[in-house]
C-alpha cells in the first residue's frame, strides 16, 4: 500500500482567532476552503508561548520541560530525537523550506534538504556574508556560518539596508512595507514551497515537507502589501479587553504593559496601553500578513492539485503561538499562558479523498503533531513521546480529552471546558478564570472564596498531568505490585 505524503504548514505567533473560517474579519479563503476539507480543531492549544520552546515540542513530541528546552533561551538538547529524523529512518525524504528556530541546538535535526529561513524581516544591513552581529540571541538572525537564502535572494536583487524595503510608521512596532511583495519575506517561503513541490519532491518514495511561514510574527509590516486593501481599519474586530484588567493579574503582567503605558511604582494603578487607532492599525497589518500567507498556502496547495499529490497527502496546518494584538493593551508574549498566547489554529486535513470536514471541540494539543504524522506513516510512535495520534479523528475512532496541559517556565496550566488554571510555583497567587462567563479572562477568581473548591480540584487534575510527564511514569513499581 502506497504510504501518503506528509505536509506541515506553519506559521509564527498567529492566534486562534486570526483566521477566516473563525472570523469573519479575517481573509483567508484559502484556509477557509482548505478547513471544508479538514478535521478543525476549535480548542487546539500550544505548549508554551514563546517560538523555542514550541517548536521544540512539536519537533520532539515531548513538553517543553520534559525535552529540555523549556524557556525562550534553552536550545533543543542534542540527546533528543526529532520525528523528522524517525520518518527520515522510517523511508521517507524529509525536507524544511523556512523558519525552524532551532538556535543553537546541536541535534540531528533529520531533514534531507534543508533551507531554512528563521528571518521575521529584512536585517538592517543586507550583506552576502554572515557578520558576527548576526550571532548571539535566538533573536539575531542566524547561527550557521551561511547566509540565509532569504537574504541572499535580497542582495542578489540589489539590496543593502533593510530601510530600502520597509520603514516605521508607529512606535507599536508598526511598520510599511514600501517593495514588490516578491522580497517579502512570507511571499519568498511560500514561493519556495511551491518550487520544491514541483521540481525537488521525490518521485520514487513518500515525502515530508515542513513549509514554515515567518509570519505574521512581529513586525507588523503588512501594511503596503497589496493584501492590505481587504481591511478597513474602522471594519476590523477589537479586543474585548481593557488595561485595567491586567490589575487582577498576578504582578509580572505588568511588565509588558509597561512597554505599552506607565505602571505606578506600587503597581496599583495604570494609565495608557495601545490606543485604539494603533490597535486597527496594527490589526490591519497582522491580518494582511496572514492574508499574503493564506495566497501562498492556496498555491501550495493548487501545486498538489496539479501534480496529482493532494488526495495522497496529509496536511496539518497550525502555528507555534499566538499573540496579545492588542488585548490588554499590550501586543506581543512572553512568560504567559493567556488565551490568546496558548490557543492556536489548527487543522488536517487527511489522506481521503472527498473527506467532509468538520469542526471538532475536544482539546487538542501542537505536543501530539509528531505522534500524528508518524502514525500516519506506518512507524512506531516511541513511548517517551506524550500524546496522541490525531489519524483517529477522521478514520472515525476519536480518543477525546477533557482538558488541556501547558507550561511556561515556573507557570503550570490546565484548561478545562468550563475553567481555566494557571499555577505560579513557588508563589502564593495563581490566575483562575470562568472560561463559559469570561472567554477573555479578565477576572481572575484565584482568591475568591467561592471558587475554593474548584480550584483545588483542577490543581488536583494538574498535578495528574505533571506525574504522568515524569520518565517512564507509567512503569510498574514491581513485579506483581498491587494497585494503589
């Protein structure tokens, strides 16, 4: 039998909500006709809120804190085994085109054609040659001693200085984007996605393609691409928020406020946050990034079509985190396991052909992406890897689950259908929302005296998800052990 091909398509810090097929705001009907096609998961959440830690679960199987790279500074150990060195051994050609934030992980990473990309945007000098500057925190722009193919794409066409393609207009971090969208940097993967598809994907065995789109993290620099005359700032959808909320939160909540508006030293009081015209701003230029990315993920997906590859490929498409958008009055993420930061699009699309679609409202997790794929290749998920293969849900044996794990650090959280719980260790306060009343958690029941009992018992249910992470949790204790 003739084992399908595998595609992830990524993107970076697009939250759940930053879809068409879930709001009507944004356009994507790319992804809209894709999800007709496609098991969608409405309740899909990461691991962690920061790209590292993320992709590392995803590549590993494995929760940030259990693989050994739990922060946004803790590179992917090189003792960890990525599934896509399991479907390389397993028979499959493995390929990457775009970003990977692997930093300076040593591991095997397991691809046999690689071109990544970890750019979110022109460097401020475009150069043909790496230059020390460029190395250093998993923000600067490479760790390999080769120049991206991004920016030698950008030199190669005449360019030297990053203020050549895009300028600043709003101290947000909002930015115009002032060249032929072909040098954007979402335009050039998608370009190369579809390049590899049609001159480079192997005829004489099963392939896996990681398409991973930079965007729409920040910058927001969609605003000059041609995407952006789908949005009317007045038209778009608002946060749901106010600053002041960020008061019930526990105290490094204000951290990222103040990047947005002034905190009083006793950290009682706020005053400003984004205004509202830099939120719509803002918001038309993440969107019409995510529009440009929905445009090349349709001609991904026509190439399929056409070479005949479509019905035999399965397809997940997702991304490591979301982002504020101005919730809060803040934009960005960090050490945090807000909603809008932890829950993610997701979708697959499966190997059937004339699949019905539909959405489906159990939790699912990014952690189970390699258990997924690896199922659906006919090879051996091992037993260190969490979670479940996702295949069961549309070859119509669903395993569903009741709750959600993620982590971020010293935060611990479990989300329910009805609450969500955050545990702070080491601290005496915690974050606890009624998630039916308030979507949005902008109050936190952690101290009041009527949600005692809940809280207690969804620590409990935390505590069962932090046991069975150990090594080898689920081993006997003994030979012929009782039952406890």
């Amino acid at each position: 039998m003739k084992r399908c091909n595998l595609l992830l398509i990524m993107t970076d810090e697009q939250r759940f909500d930053a879809v068409g097929y879930q709001n009507p705001c944004v356009k994507t009907p790319n992804l809209d006709a894709l999800a007709e096609e496609s098991v969608v998961f409405d309740y899909a959440y990461t691991t962690n809120p920061s790209c590292i830690p993320a992709r590392a679960a995803i590549f590993t199987g494995r929760y940030p804190s259990q693989c050994g790279a739990p922060c946004y500074i803790t590179p992917l150990p090189k003792k960890e085994t990525t599934f896509m060195k399991l479907l390389q051994e397993g028979g499959y050609y493995t390929a990457v085109v775009g970003k990977q934030h692997f930093w300076k992980s040593e591991i095997e990473k397991g691809y046999d054609y690689m071109d990544i990309v970890d750019n979110h945007f022109p460097p401020a000098v475009i150069d043909d040659k790496v230059r020390e500057s460029d190395f250093g925190l998993p923000a600067n722009l490479t760790v390999t001693d080769q120049v991206p193919s991004y920016i030698r794409f950008l030199w190669e066409n005449g360019f030297k200085k990053g203020e050549e393609l895009f300028e600043e207009i709003d101290d947000g971090g909002i930015y115009r984007w002032k060249e032929d969208e072909k040098y954007y940097v979402d335009a050039y993967i998608g370009d190369k996605g579809v390049e590899w598809l049609r001159n480079q994907k192997p005829a004489d065995k099963p392939w896996f393609l990681t398409l991973s789109f930079p965007g729409p993290h920040m910058p927001f620099d969609g605003i000059g691409l041609p995407d952006d005359k789908l949005y009317e700032e007045e038209d778009l959808d608002m946060p749901q928020t106010e600053p002041a909320d960020i008061l019930e939160k526990p105290p490094h909540f204000r951290d990222i406020f103040s990047k947005y508006g002034k905190v009083s030293e006793d950290g009682r009081a706020i005053e400003g946050g984004l205004s509202e015209e830099q939120i719509r701003k803002m918001r038309k230029a993440y969107y019409a990034n995510v529009s440009l990315i929905d445009r090349k993920i349709g001609e991904v997906i026509e190439e399929l079509k056409k070479s005949g590859e479509y019905e035999n490929t399965l397809i997940i498409y997702t991304s490591d985190h979301g982002d504020y958008m101005g919730d809060f009055g803040v934009a960005a993420k960090a050490q945090y396991l807000s909603e809008v930061l932890m829950r993610i699009p997701f979708l697959i699309k499966p190997p059937v052909r004339d699949f019905r679609g539909y959405h489906e409202k159990s939790f699912v997790s990014s952690v189970e992406i390699a258990a997924t794929f690896l199922t659906a290749g006919g090879i051996a998920v091992p037993d260190n890897m969490q979670g479940r293969s996702l295949t069961g849900f549309y070859e119509g044996v669903p395993e569903r689950q009741e709750d959600i794990y993620m982590e971020a650090r010293d935060l611990r959280g479990i989300r329910t259908k009805d609450f969500k719980l955050v545990f702070y260790a080491e601290r005496e306060y915690g974050e606890l929302y009624d998630m039916n009343q308030d979507p949005w958690e902008r109050h936190n029941l952690w101290d009041h005296p009527a949600q005692q009992k809940t809280k207690q018992e969804l620590l409990c249910r935390l505590m069962n998800h932090m046991v069975r992470l150990g090594e080898n949790s689920q081993a006997a204790w003994n030979m012929g052990a009782p039952e406890i």
